[in-house]
C-alpha cells in the first residue's frame, strides 16, 4: 500500500513540475527569460513603468519607435500605448540586451490574452519598426506588422497622394516605403534618422551633397550610416 502511494506521489509531483515550468515559459519565439509585472504609468508610445519586486522600473519597447511628445502622432502614439496596457498586468520578455543606455529594461510585452504590443502598435500605424542589434529576435514579426500598416495608411503611414505624411508640411519621401533619412553631418558623420526620432521632421536630404533615402535599418546601416542617437 505504501508502494501504491508512494508510486501516486511521484507521479504528482512530475506533473506539478511540469505545469509549474509550463507557467514561467516566455511567449513563442522570445530568446530571453520572461516576468509578470503589473503596468503602473505610461509614459509614452513605447515607454511604460512597472512593478518589479516591490520597485518601479522603466521599460522601453524594443524594436520599435514612436513619435515624440509634440511630435505629429506623438499624443495619438501615447494614447494607443495606454489603450492596450494601461492597468494591466504584462509580461515581459528579455531579448539579449537587459538594458539600454538610460537604464531602462528593454522588453518585448505580451498582454494577458497573448497580444504582443510592440507588433500592435506598429499594426495599428503609431510605431516603427527600428533595429538595434542584437535584440532582434522578432523583427521578422515586427516588420510584418509594419508593411501591413504601410499597405493600409494607417498612422503615421497615412498618405496624401500617395506620399507618406509623417512630417505635415515637411519633406516627403520619393517612395513612401523608404522614409528613413540619411544624412550627412557637417563633421562627415554618416547618421540615419527613422520616423518619430527627434530631428527626424527637421532633417532635410540634399541628395546632391550625397545624403539619401533608405527603406530600411539595415540598408542604411550596410551603407555605411549609422542610427541617430535620439
């Protein structure tokens, strides 16, 4: 008899283990460790603050960008962050880098129902794609939800015969699907801007003193420029 239950025990047990280990595991396709933390403000479209073992710590949103405060879609970008997690607890997912170089986590977020925000805010035209190696584990996801919102002009990708306007009044792109900005300092500094950046709206391409449009991070980077700062 004390064969039986002690046979019963363990197989308890295995099974506790397993749905225990089951619970901590990170979202499909994450390469880092994962936690749950309720969202406690946000602070803008790709910046929140949660609580993590008793202390409140900053995340930013990795792989995308949104607009700044003041910026076109810079309140509009906020206002869908909110949408989607304010009051909610989120998990957190690392990719390799833990920090970046304000201090802040830097995290893919998942909502209680599996939704991933960073793609979501990209989906819905508020956020862009922006790649800093080596967290880049979903950009193949991320970039899907970017050429969705482009296709559909959604945000910041809405267009006026056909150009993209994500500064109104400014300078447009040639292609609406290349909007990044290359441009060249007056120290020769070979520096790329992505929209919502900072000086992204007040920078200008002179193709003729050889700045240019890129379609991507990674083009611009293989070229030889390298991401502005802010």
């Amino acid at each position: 008899m004390n064969r039986v239950f002690y046979g019963i025990g363990w197989r308890i047990g295995i099974v506790w283990l397993a749905l225990l280990l089951a619970g901590c595991s990170a979202p499909a396709g994450s390469v880092g460790g994962s936690e749950r933390a309720p969202v406690v403000a946000v602070i803008d479209g790709d910046t929140i603050d949660v609580l993590l073992g008793g202390q409140t710590q900053r995340v930013r949103y990795i792989l995308i960008n949104t607009p700044e405060a003041g910026e076109p879609f810079g309140a509009a970008a906020t206002a869908a962050n909110r949408a989607l997690v304010e009051g909610k607890t989120v998990t957190l997912v690392k990719d390799v880098s833990e920090t970046d170089r304000f201090g802040r986590l830097l995290r893919y977020v998942y909502l209680p129902d599996g939704g991933f925000v960073n793609a979501e805010l990209v989906r819905q035209g508020y956020a862009q794609l922006a790649t800093f190696p080596p967290d880049v584990a979903q950009e193949a996801t991320i970039r899907a939800a970017q050429q969705e919102a482009m296709a559909a002009g959604r945000g910041i990708w809405r267009t006026v015969n056909g150009a993209a306007q994500l500064c109104p009044g400014g300078q447009l792109p040639p292609d609406p699907t290349c909007a990044i900005k290359g441009n060249i300092s007056a120290s020769d500094a070979r520096i790329y801007h992505v929209p919502g950046q900072r000086d992204y709206c007040a920078t200008v391409i002179r193709a003729d003193q050889g700045e240019r449009w890129f379609c991507s991070a990674a083009e611009a980077e293989a070229a030889g420029w390298r991401p502005a700062a802010r």
